[in-house]
C-alpha cells in the first residue's frame, strides 16, 4: 500500500453548462499522453463519485507529487462564460465532503452535525462551539441521494409521542407564537405578543432598541429572519401565498391538537 501524504483536489476546468463525463476525462488524459485518467475520483455535478485509478495505483495529476498523493476531480470549475468559478453543486460539496473525510479515515471522536431548515439557520448554529458540522434539509436531501437511500423504502419508525397540529405551524409568521397560545388556552389572552416576520433594517433596529432598553411592548417576540417565515425562505423557491396554502393543507392533514 503506497503512503499517502497529500490529497489533492481539483476541477475539470470545463463550463458549467456542459457534461463533461468520466469517459471525456479518460479520452483528455489519453490525448496527453496519459495511459488513462490521471486521477482516482472524479465527482459529478449530481453528486455521483466515480472511481478512477486505483488508490494503489500512482496517479497523473499533480507532477512532483503523484508517488504520494491521491487525485480528486470535481466536474465543472468554469462558468457559462469560460471564467474560473466555484460552480459545485450543493449534491458535489456534499460527496465531496463525504470522499474526503473516508480517506483520511474519519477522527474516532463523534463529530456533533447541526441539522437546519434553512440557510437562515448557519449563523445560530455557528455560534455554538459543540456543532462541528452545519447541514440544511436539502444538504441532508442530497447525502441520501448521493447513498442511494430511497426514504419510501426505509422501515416505519415509530415514536414515543405524537406532536400537536400546532406545533407543526412554525414555518410560517405567526406560527410559533400561535403554538405557544393554543398550549396556554385560556392563559394566552394575558400574554402581549410581538411579531418580526422580516429581518429589514426596521425590524433590526426594533429588537436593538428592545434589547438596549431592556424593554419591549410584548413579553413574547417571535422573529422570523424570512418575510413570510420558513415556507418562503431562500431554499423554499415559493411565494407566500402558495406556501401558506401548502402548508394549510399539510396541517389539516393532522388530527392531534392542544
């Protein structure tokens, strides 16, 4: 087994807006001279590793290095104008991230992964020294796909408590505060409630003013950093009205209530 210092990566230096397929990599590396493709893994735009050359194998990617390294290629590195950009997919970062962290043979330590609905949610997470790794739904949604883990197919799992209609409102404006009412029933009408569904600059500058003052015109604030809350978020690619409508006919679906 050869002893592997270096793990080089690298990209195919071709647009974004074309398929460049592990078999164009082989018929590139040949037509210079190489014997075959000169790398070990090649990452396609959906997500999808390739395998190459042999781990054993010394590869041709990195000259003056090739003897101890390993070569990884991600498809892409152009956009559709020809200029050097990071054009990865959220589907390449992912196996990306997966590929190399199995070759250098995973920490023995757990690592802690923060889970989030949206990208709205990084800089929570990023403020917590115990989160090593910070994902969105559609980031997990891509490392089942780039397993090849089909979710329909999976067992049943079932839980130890069944959650409220109510608790289920959250990604919309309102929703969590709705929640919190419908849990205090009759208690919820001495409760004065604030809501932020727009991280402006004029909604910035209340919850400052709140913050310095030490006084608000409510005991509860909910802030949604989204207009419209979660279900208009950056990762949602919907408007307001049919996110709302959407989300309405989910939670009608539920019959558990407060």
């Amino acid at each position: 087994m050869r002893k592997i210092s270096l793990i080089v990566i690298h990209c195919s230096a071709t647009r974004a807006d074309r398929d460049f397929t592990a078999k164009d990599v082989d018929t590139a590396h040949r037509f210079r001279g190489f014997s075959c493709w000169g790398y070990h893994y090649y990452i396609r735009k959906s997500g999808q590793i390739e395998p190459m050359r042999d781990e054993d194998t010394v590869g041709a990617h990195a000259r003056g290095f090739n003897a101890i390294s390993l070569g990884v290629c991600y498809e892409g590195g152009l956009d559709e104008d020809g200029k050097a950009a990071d054009t990865r997919t959220s589907r390449q970062k992912e196996s990306l991230h997966r590929l190399v962290r199995e070759l250098l043979q995973r920490y023995p330590d757990a690592k802690v992964v923060f889970i989030g609905p949206c990208v709205a949610k990084r800089k929570e997470a990023q403020r917590d020294e115990a989160v090593d790794f910070i994902m969105t739904f559609e980031e997990v949604a891509s490392v089942l796909a780039g397993l090849d883990i089909q979710m329909e197919q999976a067992k049943p799992y079932s839980m130890s408590f069944t959650s409220v209609r109510e608790a289920h409102g959250f990604a919309q404006a309102g929703g969590v505060m709705g929640a919190v009412k419908a849990y205090l029933k009759e208690e919820a009408d001495k409760i004065n409630a604030v809501q932020v569904a727009n991280l402006d600059k004029k909604a910035i500058g209340a919850l400052r003013a709140y913050a310095k003052s030490g006084k608000a015109p409510g005991q509860f604030i909910e802030v949604m950093a989204c207009e419209g809350g979660c279900i208009t978020g950056p990762c949602s690619h919907n408007e307001i009205t049919a996110g709302k409508r959407q989300l309405t006919q989910e939670l009608a679906k539920r019959k558990e209530t407060y």
